[in-house]
C-alpha cells in the first residue's frame, strides 16, 4: 500500500488496546495539523476522529501508552487519551 501525502512531518502507528494483534490507526502530522487514519472492515486507510485528540496542531511525538490511553506531544502540551472511547 501506498500514501502519497505532501508535507508529512511525521507518521506513528498505534493500537487500539493493549490487546490488539495489529496496529489500528496511523496519526500523520504536517506544519500545522494531525490526521488519523484507520483501518476499515475492507482493510482500507480512511481518514477518522479519535475524542481527544488535538488535529489541528503538528504532533511531534505519538504512541501507546500503559492503559489502553494514548499519549500524543504537542509544541505546547502532552495529553492522555484513553482509547477505549472509540
């Protein structure tokens, strides 16, 4: 599979619990925003929304986290965030 997205900063993969096999989404980040992507039920990335995460700012740091949560670093602020509100 291919993405060819200009301007890419950074690219984190991330699982969906600590339980998951395979990793569910991609967070991409360029100068100014954060995109997540998923994969589908016909195994396609489309782009999705997680509560709690900041996209409208680059992200320069993503991963899991102990919990099932989420740690994504901004140029500002970190947050947690708990994945299990999908």
């Amino acid at each position: 599979a291919s993405v060819e997205l200009a301007g890419i900063k950074g690219m984190w993969s991330l699982r969906e619990s600590s339980m998951a096999a395979f990793d569910t989404f991609l967070v991409v980040t360029f100068v100014s925003e954060t995109r997540v992507l998923a994969i589908n039920m016909e195994d396609e990335l489309e782009e999705t929304e997680v509560d709690g995460f900041e996209g409208e700012q680059q992200t320069l740091y993503c991963g899991n986290a102990v919990h099932d949560q989420f740690v994504q670093v901004l140029p500002i602020v970190s947050s947690y965030i708990p994945s299990c509100i999908l």
